[in-house]
C-alpha cells in the first residue's frame, strides 16, 4: 500500500518529460532545543526536476537537506520517499536507498587520493566481504575492477582524468568542490543533494559547475536538489524553486513565478510597510 | 635514471591497481623478500637474532596492528600492551589447555581472542573520540594487565606468577621453548609477518580500507556517504587487535619463552608502540616497518657503537641511549611529522626526476 497518490508529472518549457513525486516532505518541523529551525514545510521533489531551495542566511536550507539526507531527524512530519513512508534512520541507511549529497563546506577525506575519494562514493555498490578483501581474491579484486570502470567514467565525465592520484589536500577550491561532486555522483544516486555547489568560486568555474549539473540531470535522468544563493544560477538551472525565510516556506513555483511573489521580493530586498 | 616511471604503462586496472606500480619498486621487493627468505638464514648468528631481527619482525607486526587503528582509522589507543598480554596469555591457556594443537593455530587463535577483547573495549569509540578515547584504552591497558596479574587461572596457579612455554614444533622443528633454535625462531615470526602485512596491504587498499579512511578523515561525511560507523570501527579495532594479539603471542611464545604480565606488557609497550607508529608514518604499511626498525634497531646499534667501540660504561651507554633516542625522535618529528615514510616519499618523488630539475 502505497503511503501517496501516485500522479503524472509535467513537462517544462524546454519540453523535458518530469515525473511523477519523487519525495514528498510532509509538514516537516525541526527544533534544536527553544530554536524552530523548520516550521511546518511541505514540498515535493519530482523524478528528474531540477529543485532548488532558496533563501536568506539562516532560512534553514541546509537543514532542510539535512533532513532530506538523515541527518536531522525532524520532531514533527514526515518524509515520502518512493511512495513510502520513510521510517527513522541513521544517514548511512539513507544513502543506501540512492540519496547522494555534496557539502557546503567542502567534506572531502583529505589523506586520501582523488581516485580513493570518488571509489568511497561507490561504497553501496561493493560487497566483497573483510576475507576476500584481505585476500584480495575473487569477488573483491572483480568488484574492484568493475567499480574502477564506473568510477574512470564519471572522471572522464567532469574531467578530471590529470588529477587522479593526486591526494586531495594538494588541490585548488574549485577541483575539490568537482571531486565532491564526482564522489557524490560516484554513488549513482537517485536524488542528488548539493550544497551550495557554486560557493565561492569564480564565473568561469560556476560556467563549468553548471554545465557539469545540467549535463548530469540530463543523461543520468538524476533528479537534483540545489541550495544556491547566485540567483542568475538558480533562474537559469531549476525547474522549480522553494523559498524559505526564518524557517517558513514562503513561495514555492517556477523560477518566473518565484520572481514575481511579493513575500520573496519582501524578504529578499526588505520592503517598508507603509 | 634508475627509478623512474615513464614508459612503464598500464593497460588494466588490475596492473594499475597493483601495490608496487613501478617496476623499479617491485624488483626491489621481490628482492627484499629473496634476501629474507635465502641469505639471511644463512647469515644470521644467535646474537643478531636475538637481540635485533626477531624483535624487529614481531614489534613490526604490533605496528602494523596500531598503524590501522591510528593511521587508517583515526581511533587513538593506549592499550597495545594489554592487548598483547591478550595475546600471550591466551597463546599460554590454548598451549597447555591442547597439547596436540599446532603452534600456528594457537597463535592465529590467539590472535582472534584478542580480537573479540579489542572490539570490545573498541565499543566506547562509537561515542567517544581522540584523546578521552585514548584515555578508555588506557584503562584496558591497566585492567588487563591488572586481570592477568590477579586472576591465577590465567597463568594455571604457577607460584610464580609467570607464564612459560613448552616446546612446540612445526613440522618436526621446535619453535618455542628452550631448543627453539635462532634460525627456526626467525622463519616464523617472517612468516607471519609476510603473511599479514600482505593482508594488511590489501585490506588498506580496498572498500573497508577506503571506509576506515574516510572515518579518520571526516567521520560525519563518511556516514552521509553511507559508510556504517559502527562497523568500520569496529572492523578496525578488530583487525588491529588480531595483529597486536598475534605480536603479543610471538613474543612470549616464540621470543621470550617465559613472562609476566606487568613486566612484559606494560604501558611503556603500548607507548613503544605508538612512537613506533608515530615516526614510521601515520597510515602507511612502510611506516610500521620504519618506525619498528628505528626504535629496535637504534638502541642496539648506539650500544654496540658506545660500549664495544668506545668502551664506555654500560650504564653510561644506557642512560645516553635513552636520551639519543629521545632526541632522535624530536628530530624526527619536527623534520618530518608524518613520519619516515612521507621521508621516503619525498625522496622517491626526487628520484623520479633526479638528476634532472624537473
């Protein structure tokens, strides 16, 4: 028994087929302590779309993706995810079912090589048990190989062949954040969650971020959830947007109409009441 | 010229993969390995055995135990020694409680007794970490060793208080015990160690290796990414538990031949240990093998140098070795805080280009 209606989906301008509701959040409300970090936010994300969730500092978007990821736990709602309810889990459980994230602040394992980083992305995929891994023998030296495969394929897609056995301490900002992206993406994930992909980063890297977001929407089908304060950014890339202000969600639509909600405009430029 | 990497090229992922990709790296295994194996038997006289290698060989595979836990898996511990004393007290129980059992399995089963302890005081890690864990592993250290010194069913009500082996052999040869010869104690503490430090290549080099990585470098991303905390730490102190398990066991067994608990296991052996793992290099199976030989060789070369070249007092020569060792490792430590293997890196990446700038 399905937990939610199943429906169709839309298409978008650009006549892409988006389908039916990937993950719905149901009146979602998350305290830490006295602190309302979310107050009560229902949206959903459909299969293939491009949602970006917008706001000022410390609307409680990165808590929304924590929530998404498992991180938090949220005190109040519920989480639909494939048509079920999501019962509480730990994080590793969640990125089992095909969630990947990439951080804000970029989380990338610093003693490792940019190979070992993105090969830990396909942790979910290997499952050569600790003797054949120690004997590096059979399923272990297959499984290896075969994710090799994969892993060389998404660094061939973002372009990173020249640094792949570099340790990842000894790289420039902009490669990190790639590489974080080729871990998280590593995974094959359904729904992919980034973090403020385009933070701090040059025009011509953003150009290259974007590309890299749109191209991975369009030939892996995967469905992307994008917090990103560079507005031109997000009009251009998303489909859909979620606004939240101090823990609300205060207008939810496409890039146009977003645009033109006066509670957006309010919190974004501040308005006087007169 | 010699050491170099161009037109060494890969064409499977399986030959990229290999541990030793340049060519030059991997003549100079095999013959490490062919020297360990043929001359030095030939070579080795009593003394040397007793006083440099078979400490070296056993010490390097405790090292290798801590370097997993510390080096790979970030979980700092302070409890080698009473691990080891796991080790040996459960290779003593195993040798006298089955008389018919081969001395390998008594070890390897000594090693996996002192596993189930390790992941069990390695359960405080899932809530604690750096230095309050090290602190809990040193209560392991002092209630361990407190344990085997007070329970007299661990060293079968000896009056003494000590554990001793009997002769054991491998296919006919003794290898513990008082006619254990230097030759058949070296083969197989090698053995052993050959064996698991290619185990512990392999584990490093793979998923769970990449998991414990990814836990030492940044615990909260890596259970985003779906690693499982619970069980890579505990994989970790499990597996860094069998090698100091079966390091503790070779050397009462196989090494000292008689021992007890405080004296053999104490806290100065998890701190050895630990500087081993330090100096050699943080996460590196070269390092284990670095640090070991800088802190087992190095007190007996300076001897050897003081005393029989010099002709120094001997309790002169001790005093002054404690304080060269000591100021070796500062040295050490501040020219190169990751250790003698980010040394040999650095000098491996200068040979690729040497005697070329660039």
């Amino acid at each position: 028994m399905l937990d939610t209606q199943p429906d169709e989906g839309y298409t978008t301008a650009d006549g892409r087929k988006i389908g039916g509701v990937a993950m719905e959040m149901k009146n979602i409300t998350l305290r830490f302590g006295g602190v309302v970090a979310i107050k009560d936010i229902s949206f959903d994300i459909r299969w293939g779309e491009v949602r970006a969730i917008i706001g000022p500092n410390g609307a409680g978007k990165s808590s929304m993706l924590n929530v998404i990821s498992g991180f938090y736990n949220p005190q109040e709602g519920e989480v639909i995810y494939k048509g079920y309810r999501r019962p509480r889990m730990r994080p590793y459980q969640v990125a089992r079912t095909g969630i990947a994230r990439t951080f804000q602040n970029i989380a990338l394992f610093e003693g490792m090589s940019v190979l070992d980083n993105i090969m830990t992305g396909r942790l979910n995929h290997m499952k050569a048990n600790i003797f054949q891994q120690a004997m590096w023998w059979g399923k272990a030296q297959k499984e290896e190989e075969e994710n090799r495969e994969k892993v060389e394929k998404v660094i061939d897609f973002l372009e990173i062949q020249h640094i792949r056995k570099t340790p990842v301490a000894r790289l420039p900002y902009g490669l990190k954040k790639r590489v974080e992206l080729a871990r998280a993406l590593a995974a094959e994930p359904s729904i992919l969650l980034l973090d403020e992909p385009m933070a701090g980063m040059n025009v011509e890297e953003k150009e290259d971020m974007c590309r890299f977001i749109l191209d991975v929407n369009d030939e892996f089908g995967t469905t992307i959830v994008l917090i990103e304060h560079d507005m031109g950014v997000v009009m251009d890339l998303s489909d859909r947007v979620v606004v939240m202000d101090y823990g609300k969600k205060i207008g939810d639509g496409t890039p146009d109409e977003v645009r033109n909600n006066e509670e957006v405009i309010k919190a974004y430029l501040g308005v006087t009441d007169d | 010229m010699l050491y170099r990497e161009a037109g060494d090229f890969k064409t499977s992922y399986t030959s990229d993969n290999q541990t030793f990709p340049i060519r030059f790296d991997r003549y100079g295994y095999y013959f490490v390995l062919g020297v360990a194996f043929l001359v030095m038997p030939l070579i080795l006289n009593d003394y040397w055995t007793n006083a440099l290698v078979v400490p070296f060989l056993i010490y390097t595979i405790a090292a290798l135990g801590l370097n997993i836990l510390i080096g790979y898996c970030g979980q700092l511990s302070l409890g080698t020694g009473g691990f080891m004393a796991v080790g040996a007290y459960a290779s003593y129980k195993l040798m006298t409680g089955f008389p018919d059992l081969n001395i390998i399995f008594v070890i390897l089963l000594s090693g996996l007794v002192t596993a189930g302890v390790g992941v069990l005081f390695g359960l405080p890690s899932l809530r604690i970490k750096g230095f309050y864990l090290a602190v809990a592993t040193l209560a392991a250290q002092f209630f361990l060793i407190w344990l085997f010194t007070r329970t007299p069913w661990f060293f079968n009500y000896s009056p003494t208080g000590m554990i001793s082996a009997p002769t054991r052999t491998v296919f006919g040869i003794p290898v513990t015990g008082a006619s254990a010869s230097a030759l058949s104690m070296y083969m197989i503490c090698l053995v052993f160690l050959v064996a698991l430090a290619w185990l512990a290549r392999n584990l490093t080099r793979g998923t769970l290796g990449r998991q414990w990585m990814a836990i030492r470098d940044m615990d909260i991303a890596a259970e985003i990414i779906g690693v499982n905390p619970l069980w890579s730490k505990l994989t970790a102190f499990a597996v860094s538990s069998f090698y100091i398990g079966v390091a503790g066991a070779l050397l009462f067994a196989v090494y000292l031949g008689a021992a007890e608990a405080g004296e053999a296991f104490g806290i100065d052996k998890s701190f050895l240990v630990l500087f081993m793992v330090i100096i050699g290099g943080l996460g590196s199976i070269f390092g284990a093998f670095a640090g070991a030989f800088f802190l087992i060789a190095g007190p007996v070369l300076l001897k050897i140098m003081l005393v029989d070249n010099l002709g120094w007092a001997t309790d002169l020569a001790a005093h002054l070795e404690i304080m060269i060792i000591g100021a070796l490792i500062i040295v050490t430590l501040i020219m190169e805080p990751h250790g003698i293997a980010a040394l040999w890196r650095t000098i491996k990446e200068k040979l690729r280009l040497w005697p070329f700038p660039y």
